[in-house]
C-alpha cells in the first residue's frame, strides 16, 4: 500500500513538473510571424547591431521572425518589402529608407491583406499617419533634428568659426534618410561655416573602407579641413582608418559621427573621433518585433520612439563601451 501511494505521488510529482516545464517553456507571443528588414549587408557594424536587437525580442517573446538584409539599397528593400507582403507574414518591420513614395502602394497592399506594417531607423510619415492606429509606428531619431544638433554641439563644443571647412560625407539623394545629413549641413551653414558635401556612394554604402580614397582626395584638395560629419553608422566607424591613412594624428581632423559599434569606441579612446550621436540602433531591433506582437495580438496603435538623443564622447564613452563590444549599444 505504501509502495502504491509512494507511487502516486510520484507521477504525480512528474505531472507537475512536466506541466511547469512546458508553461515556462511557452512564449507569449508564439505562432506570430514577422518578416524583418535589418539594412545593410550582413556583418555591417551597425545593421548587426540591429539584428542583435530584434533577435533578442524573438528569443524573449517567442514570435517566429525572418531576417532580410539589403545591402542599404532602397531600391533591393522595395523588392524585398513586395516579396515579403507576397508571403503573407502577420507584420512587416521595414526601415523607410526607400521613402512614402516608393513603399506606400505596397504598405496599403499589406494592410489590405491584414498583414501589420511597423518602421525604424527611417520613418515613413505618410504611412504612419494613415496607419498608426492599425499598429504602424517608428522606432528611430529624428532625423532631421538629431543632425542639426550633431552639427551645432560639434561648432559650439570645437570652437569652430565662421570661415572653417568642414566636409559632410552624407546621403542627401535619399528623400527620408537624407533628412539628418540635410540637419548636419544647414547646422554648420547657420553658424557661417564653409561646408562641403561628398555623396556616400553605393560601393562605400556597403563597404566603408572603400571610401579611403574618397577621403584622401578630399584632405589633399582641402588640407585646410577641420571638421569631418560622417553621416552613416559604417562610415562613422571607419573615421579612425580614413584618417590614419590621410596622415591626420589623433584630432588634427575633428571627427564626428552616427551610432556606437566596438571600432568607434576604439576611435574615440585613440582620439580619432571625439562626438557621436547614439541612435541606440539595439531598440530599433527590438521594439519594431515587440509593436508586431502587441499590434496583432491586442490590436494596439502604433508607437513613434526617438531613439537618438545621446552624445558619446570620450568623457562618458567608457560608460557603455563594454555594451558596445558585445553589440548592444
């Protein structure tokens, strides 16, 4: 009788913990479906950190999420954008580099068919306001303003005067994205500097040490530079190289930038870079897949987050360097 009840109890015991084990196991959000646009190219600096962000919400929230990267294209994100509303996942997390004119017919075909539609790094203003309340937010700075600040705390922190050159290395052809190189521009232009702009162009897009040469063209042509805003995340972690090998030491070029990544902490301890804006790329991964699940499950409206007030310099930078070598900050 005793080997009975003491058997009982046992499966009873097995029961229990199977039972827990599998309500742990479970996800709250498991069975949704997202499609998720990264960026860049895989290993891109910035696009990894991204990646890093959203995977993180899908092992901690449980939805299933494919991972799309574009190479920074926009031309490859609208084919891609088609391609994902055409398998029918339950949201879309796209970043709005190819713009409202570009991506809204395919934002409105997605939302016809009930597939959810979120944005980050670059918002898409038309679609928001037309389809915020069915869960189509923004996660990412704004633009315009986080490039203006950039350009008027780099005159105000350097001393820069009225007369002094500096070189904007942006992406002005993009009707949204180029928003935050126009801010860095007209920040410099106001306070009376001389401003020279480069096009980042496709092959340094995706491969930013193939802008040395772009840069060792400019500094010879222009050795009276002092200030050089790269407006791109690769780009700005790249400073260090573009300099060296212009023969620059440590702050003879002032360099300033967009995002941390593990090389432009380096950067800034060396002296090669002295002010980045974070954009705090990790929850622009990890928000959009959250507002998915939310948006599907309980029907909620958009959220619209600024990501990037933050300056990083070499005064605070060993605050979240350790985040940054593990790709998170």
């Amino acid at each position: 009788m005793l080997k009975k009840i003491l058997f009982i109890g046992l499966i009873a015991s097995l029961c229990v913990l199977a039972f827990s084990v599998s309500f742990a196991e479970e996800k709250h959000f498991e069975g949704i479906r997202i499609r998720f646009f990264a960026g860049g190219p895989p290993g891109c600096p910035y696009a990894s950190i991204v990646y890093r962000g959203a995977l993180a919400a899908e092992q901690d929230l449980g939805p299933t999420v494919e991972y799309v990267f574009s190479d920074w294209d926009p031309e490859k994100m609208v084919t891609q954008f088609r391609e994902a509303v055409a398998a029918r996942p339950d949201g879309i997390a796209i970043m709005g580099h190819p713009g409202d004119e570009a991506l809204g017919p395919l934002i409105d075909e997605a939302i016809e068919l009930g597939i959810l539609v979120t944005s980050m790094d670059t918002p898409l203003p038309e679609a928001e306001g037309k389809y915020k309340g069915m869960g189509f937010g923004y996660v990412g700075a704004d633009l315009y303003g986080s490039g203006y600040m950039l350009g008027e705390e780099s005159v105000a922190r350097f001393g820069l005067q009225e007369g002094d050159r500096a070189l904007v290395w942006g992406l002005l052809s993009q009707p949204t994205r180029g928003l935050r190189t126009k801010g860095s521009i007209d920040a410099l232009e106001d306070a009376g500097l001389i401003v020279d702009y480069i096009e980042i162009s496709r092959e340094v897009d995706t491969d930013p040490p193939a802008g040395i040469p772009v840069i060792s063209g400019y500094v010879s042509a222009n050795p009276d530079v002092k200030l050089v805003v790269a407006d791109h995340g690769g780009l700005t972690a790249t400073l260090e190289s573009y300099f060296k090998a212009v023969g620059a030491e440590p702050g003879e070029i002032l360099g300033v930038g967009f995002d941390l990544t593990a090389a432009t902490v380096e950067a800034i301890r060396n002296g090669y870079t002295q002010l980045v804006v974070d954009q705090q790329p990790y929850l622009q991964g990890y928000i959009p897949v959250l507002q998915l699940c939310m948006s599907k499950k309980y029907g909620f409206a958009g959220l619209n987050i600024d990501t990037g007030s933050a300056f990083i310099d070499a005064d605070n930078v060993e605050a979240v360097a350790k985040l940054a070598e593990e790709g998170i900050r």
